[in-house]
C-alpha cells in the first residue's frame, strides 16, 4: 500500500514543478522538429511520471521540482545525444528509448519507497555527502554515452539504429534503477539548493534593479550619441557588411547594446577615430558598471544574512538570541 493521499497538494508544490513544467513545455516546443509525436511523448512521459511519484511521495514538493528539472535536462541530453548517435531511428523506437529510464525509475521508486521516503520528503539543507556515488553512477551512464558516439551506430540501417538505441537506453535505466537511493537523494539536493538561490535572489532585487537601470541607461545614450553624431557627419562613420553605413536608430541601438555587452558581433564597425574613442568610453563605463553591480550583489548579500540573524555579519541581538536559544 501506497498509504493514505493528503488532501491536497502540500504547501509549495504548485511552485515547485510550475518552472520546470514550463521548461519541459520549452523543451518540448523546441525538439517538433523530431516530430509532434515525440515531443508528445516528452511531455506525456514527463508528466505521467511526476503525477506517479507524487503520489508514491505524496510530501516531497522539492522532490517534484528536482524530478520535473531533471526530466527537462534529460530530454535535452536525449534529443542532441539521438541525433549524433541515431540518427535515423524510426520514431517509435526513439520515443520508447525515451520512456525507457523513465519507468524504471518510477518502477524503482516505488519498490523502494519506503526507504526513499525520507530522502524524498526532505525539506532542509542539501546534503552532499553522497556526490561520489553520484560520480560513479554518473560516470557508468557517460561511459554508454561515449560507446554509443564512437561506435559506428549511424551508419547502420534505420532499424538497426533503432535496436541499438533501445540497447544503450535500457542499460542506462538500469543503472538509474540500480542506483535510484542515489538519483532521489541529488534530484532533492538540487531541488534545494535552486530554492535557496531563488531566496537569496529575492534579497538582491534592488541591486539588480539598479544595475539593470544603468546600464540599460548606458546603453540609451550611448546608442543616442552614435546616431547623432552619424547623423551629423557628412560621410558614414560606420561600416556594414556590405559597405559605408549610415545608422538608423535601431541600428545605434544594436550596436550601442553589443558595444556595452562586449559581445562583438562585428556585424558593424566604426569607421572614425572619434567614434572609436566614444566605443572605448563606453566599454570602460561598462566594466566600471558590472564592478558596481558585483560589489552591491556582494554587499547586498550580506544584508540578507545580518537580517535572516546567520553569519559573522548577524545583528548582535540576533546572535544573542540565537545563543539564548
């Protein structure tokens, strides 16, 4: 017996798997160029198997969102890893290779249940003293990986490379059965460990504001300044790929925006030397931009900690409190 269903989903829960459902959507959106039926099948296969070990951990809504994140990477890994490997497996074979790990590892879950219960349920600090048993099992699902991309498998016939494919998967369900205890207990840490940031990042909302308000205000102007003074000139002070450019507005822009970003498309470049030394300006205000933005993410981290009462940077009545109790 699976054991009595709470009423309801636990507090937290609903948040917990939104944004990886979101992303398994993406992912799903994404990959129809392998067919609507295998994206389908990504989605149905991801959402059958989070409502299944929901209701095996009926508690575990950091569990939930540690499965849901995990399933979305996995189909990501999937799709790349199939398309270099196999890439002229019949369609069925490829969404059973999908589903394959994922029903071991929903059928492993429940037939350890009771043991992974705790693990799955848990809603505290990740603990990451198991990660090399991670490695092992980890490595053992790359080492199939690398076979599978050395191996001559995509010059074999469609059918052939399908066969193959539901070879390398089962074995890899396999492995993720085997060391399923190990698998529950990192989804839950990464589950974790994404909360916290989430947390933290809340406390830095006003320095990102800020920072993002500057430097979108660098990007303004200095895109401004570009079109003007191209405006102004009696020759193009920039160069396109096909030629002497003027600058439109948008074109300032974009060009003002890859400048600060130091990105560097290339796509348009400055002629004149007077422009070249504005470019640099903007290039310095940017660097000097991003070591405000760093130091204030710093400082306004360690407000965040005085505040919660933790650390050497706690109030002093939150310490005392904290050592009364």
């Amino acid at each position: 017996m699976i054991g009595r269903r709470p009423r309801g989903a636990p507090a937290g829960f609903a948040s917990a798997i939104g944004l990886p459902f979101a992303l398994i959507l993406l992912v799903a959106a994404a990959v129809a160029d392998q067919g609507a039926g295998f994206s389908l099948v990504l989605l149905g296969g991801a959402a059958a198997a989070v409502g299944m070990l929901y209701l095996i951990f009926p508690h575990g809504p950091q569990f939930a969102l540690g499965t849901a994140n995990g399933l979305a990477m996995y189909g990501c890994l999937y799709v790349i890893m199939g398309r270099a490997g196999f890439p002229e497996a019949p369609e069925w074979m490829r969404a059973l290779g999908f589903l394959l790990p994922v029903a071991a590892f929903v059928i492993a879950c429940r037939g350890q249940r009771e043991t992974l219960r705790a693990w799955a349920q848990q809603d505290a600090t990740a603990d990451l003293t198991h990660l090399p048993r991670v490695a092992r099992w980890l490595g053992a699902i790359g080492a199939v990986g690398v076979v599978c991309l050395a191996a001559p498998v995509n010059r074999l016939v469609p059918v052939e490379q399908g066969w193959a494919l539901l070879a390398a998967m089962g074995m890899i369900a396999l492995i993720g059965a085997v060391a399923v205890a190990d698998v529950v207990r990192l989804l839950v840490d990464v589950a974790i460990i994404f909360r916290n940031v989430t947390r933290r990042l809340s406390r830095l909302a006003v320095p990102i504001a800020a920072y993002s308000s500057l430097w979108s205000l660098l990007a303004v102007g200095f895109g401004c300044l570009y079109r003007i003074a191209d405006g102004a000139s009696k020759a193009p002070l920039f160069h396109g790929s096909e030629g002497p450019m003027r600058l439109g507005f948008s074109d300032a822009l974009h060009f003002s925006v890859v400048t600060l970003s130091a990105v560097g498309y290339g796509d348009i470049q400055p002629m004149d030397d007077g422009i070249r030394l504005l470019a640099g300006l903007q290039m310095l205000a940017g660097q000097l931009l991003l070591l405000f933005g760093f130091l204030e993410i710093v400082r306004g981290s360690r407000l965040g900690v005085a505040e919660a009462g933790e650390g050497p940077h706690a109030a002093p009545e939150n310490r005392r409190g904290a050592a009364g109790e």
